[in-house]
C-alpha cells in the first residue's frame, strides 16, 4: 500500500517522541492511518536530519537517536521514501523559495509523490509549493 501523507522531520519526532506537541488535525491524520493500517512516507533525508539533529551529545529529544531510527526502521507504519532523479529534478525546479536543502527535498518528494506533508514548518506552509496537514 502506497502512503498518501509525507511527514516533515519534526513530525516524525514529535510523533515518536512528544505526540501531544502534534497538531489536533496532524494527531487525527496520523491516528486514522495507523487505525487503517496505513503507512506513511518519510523522506530519505529526514533520516539524516535526524541524525544530525538528534545524534550523540544533542539533548533535543528525550528519546536517543539510535531509538528513533530504530522505529522508523522496524515499524511497518513508517516507509522511507528514496531520493530519486525525479525529486532531484524537482528540487531544482522549486528555484529559491524554500533556503533549507532538507526542506526543499522533503516539498520535492511530496510533490512527485502526490503526498500531502504533514509540517509545522511556517515557510513550507506559506511557500504554498505542497497540500499540507498543519
């Protein structure tokens, strides 16, 4: 089964890590989905975010990083989407309006997808680039 949702590296964690940080309308996608048994997307390079984010001697998450990844590795909920030539060449066509290389990967890869992403993030929401769960 394909995931019709992205969600954002900080979703992700939120989700693992302090679920009542979610927003009510990301809380009830994510709540559906797994009452459904539906997986959702994470982008390859939110694994690295994490890692950079979160890695040895980071205190942003109660939870260590190797536990984080280790979820998204095992848990059937969770599909790691790949970077591929086509989200690359869409990273390029968003031209300059989202700065963070990771931002623009994880909008890239939602709009080949056709995922709706699931953020926080206040510049991909304004940017207006990918349907968004906020």
């Amino acid at each position: 089964m394909n995931p019709r949702f992205l969600l954002d590296t900080h979703v992700v964690v939120r989700w693992l890590a302090t679920p009542k940080k979610l927003s009510r309308e990301q809380a009830r996608v994510l709540r559906e989905a797994l009452r459904h048994r539906e997986p959702v997307g994470i982008s390859a390079i939110s694994l690295l975010e994490i890692a950079i984010l979160f890695g040895e001697g980071r205190t942003r998450s109660d939870i260590p990083v190797h536990d984080l990844l280790g979820e998204l590795e095992s848990n059937p909920t969770f599909q790691v989407v790949p970077l591929t030539v086509a989200v690359a060449s869409e990273v390029a066509a968003l031209g300059e309006s989202l700065r963070d290389p990771a931002d623009r990967a994880i909008v890239a890869t939602a709009r080949v997808r056709k995922l709706r992403l699931l953020t926080s993030d206040e510049r991909i929401i304004e940017s207006k680039l990918v349907p968004v769960v906020a």
